[in-house]
C-alpha cells in the first residue's frame, strides 16, 4: 500500500523530531540503574563512567544500586521504564546472556524489552579461596582439595555469571561442592573472608581489591591472560585447566524503543570516556580491558551470547527455578 502524501510528511516530521531530541539529550539527569550492590566491581567502574559522562554533558547521571535475583530486578525496572533517554541499565553477560537458563519468570526479554547502547568493558572473574580454611596454594592443590572432601565444600556466587563459571569448573575438574547464593558479590565474599565458604569466583576488580589486602587468596583468574594489577596470579590455563575462558562483559541498555539516535549518542560519548587514556589507566587498575562497541554490535553479542551459554546451561543441566 503506498504511502499519502500527508502520512509520509508526518513520518518525516516524527523521524525530525526524533533527531533533535536526540541531539538536545540530556537536558536533565539520567538515572544509571546498577543492578548490583554498592561497592561491587561493576558499581565502581560504573561511578567512574558517570563522573565522565556529566563532565561531558552537564547533566547528573545518577546512580541507584537495584540489586537481587541475580540482578533480574533493576533489568525488570528498566525494561519498564519509559524509552525516553532517562533511564539506562548497566547489564551484563549474566542479565543478557545467563539468566534466562536460571529463572522461569525471569520479568523481561533481554532483547526485546531493551534497546542496546553499547558495550563498556570485558572482565575476567577471579577464583578465590580462604587460606585459614582452605589448605590451597594453587588451582590444582583447591582441586584435589575439593575431591578429597566430595559435597563437604562450599562455594558462593554473587552473580549468575560466577556461579556459571563455578559450574563450569566442578564439570571440568570432576568434583562436587555445594552452592550457596548471594545477593551480591560483597556479600559473598564477606562469607568467604568469615570461614562460611570454601571458595567462589568473584569479578576481578573486587575479588583481586580483596586478594591485595590480605583476607583471601587468588589462585587464579579467567581471562585469557593474566591481570595487569596482579600479574603473578595465573590464568586457568595457565594453572592446569585448557581452554578454561570465562571472560564476561559489560553494557549499556535502554528500554525498548527509545530513539535510536539517543542510543547512538550515548554509545558516543561512553566510548570516548572509557577510552580515554584516564579511562583506560581505569580499567586497567580495575583488571578490565576496554570494550568499545555500538548499539548494532551489542544487538548481536547478546543475541550470540544467548545461544553460547544456552548450550553450557544444558550441559550442565541446570534447571529454571
């Protein structure tokens, strides 16, 4: 059916007014939603963005900590939000890429209900352990360990991504332990630091600041190579485990069908915040690697990621709760 002259002029002037929002955007705060915990490593690098973004535009972007459920609630919150470049949620691999192999009623599509940004960082996880509890000095002595006392261990994850990561390694190393959730990876390693858990996978940035000052010991990392702010901690690989990569990234969304031209421009100016050279030095001190991307690059990480970590998730044979 062909268009009218008069429908064809209001989609053009819809598509205008869409672009000079866009360009005007931000004329007020936006709320950055952290859908984990204060003080976590995400929420870190997140308030080091906001600081870079407001100098940027001259607009507060405002962060609120709306952790639980693996995160699920401050993505449940975004996705109903209203699409009008207020409200962005800071996601994950975990909330875009895992939960829906942890949660039945997850409360929202990682595609459909978001319009993605862009990517901000990527991040290997740290595997860690209490050395007053746990007689290990390296992945393999934690190995034996652990299959020495079959279903007697513990471990603790703060995010679906380090308790996937865990999975991955009683699969690998052939050993069972028992899990026990959290809320947050503070809280989780408050338990492991306290003697109530054997050992967890926490994101670097936090789980290394933790290692540095004494109160658990990091046995390894799971990235692709080793931490520059810790480089005497070996990879995976490194430590006996071939092809042991989890590596997990980080974005931004906004809810579904908010203007693309917005996406774009904030797309724009975090990747020049965290790839300016203090963005990087940032990172680096954080055990992160930059990750520049675009709201269509991101559209297909998570839609790739969906089909990647479906597969371990069957293999696995986790169930939905």
């Amino acid at each position: 059916m062909k268009a009218t002259g008069f429908t064809a002029g209001a989609l053009a002037l819809a598509l205008a007014a869409s672009s000079a929002l866009a360009q005007n955007w931000p004329v007020k705060p936006v709320t950055v939603v952290v859908p984990t915990t204060a003080g976590s490593g995400m929420d870190v690098i997140v308030r080091f963005l906001a600081d870079g973004l407001k100098n940027r535009t001259g607009q507060p972007f405002v962060v609120e900590n709306r952790a639980g459920a693996d995160a699920s609630i401050g993505s449940q919150a975004v996705a109903r939000a209203a699409p009008d470049g207020y409200t962005v949620l800071v996601g994950a691999a975990s909330t875009h890429g895992i939960n829906p192999y942890f949660y039945k009623n997850l409360g929202y599509d990682p595609v459909k209900d978001f319009q993605p940004v862009t990517t901000l960082w990527a991040i290997g996880l740290v595997l860690l352990t209490n050395p007053k509890t746990v007689p290990a000095n390296s992945l393999a002595e934690l190995t034996a360990y652990l299959k020495a006392h079959p279903g007697q261990a513990s471990y603790a994850s703060g995010n679906a991504f380090g308790r996937m990561t865990a999975e991955w390694y009683k699969q690998r190393a052939g050993f069972d332990a028992v899990h026990v959730p959290y809320k947050g990876v503070p809280q989780a390693l408050n338990d492991l630091m306290g003697g109530q858990v054997h050992f967890m996978f926490a994101d670097a940035t936090a789980g290394l600041r933790a290692a540095e000052a004494g109160r658990v010991r990091a046995l390894a990392v799971t990235g692709p190579h080793r931490v520059p702010s810790a480089p005497d901690v070996p990879t995976m690989e490194e430590a006996g485990l071939p092809g042991f990569v989890s590596y997990s990234w980080v974005a931004l969304f906004f809810p579904a069908h908010t203007p693309i031209e917005t996406a774009r421009k904030l797309a724009d100016l975090t990747n020049a915040v965290m790839t300016s050279d203090a963005g990087k030095q940032y990172l680096r001190k954080s055990g992160a690697d930059t990750f520049p991307g675009s709201p269509e690059g991101l559209h297909k990480l998570v839609v790739d990621e969906l089909a990647k970590w479906g597969q371990v998730a069957k293999q696995a044979r986790i169930q939905p709760e």
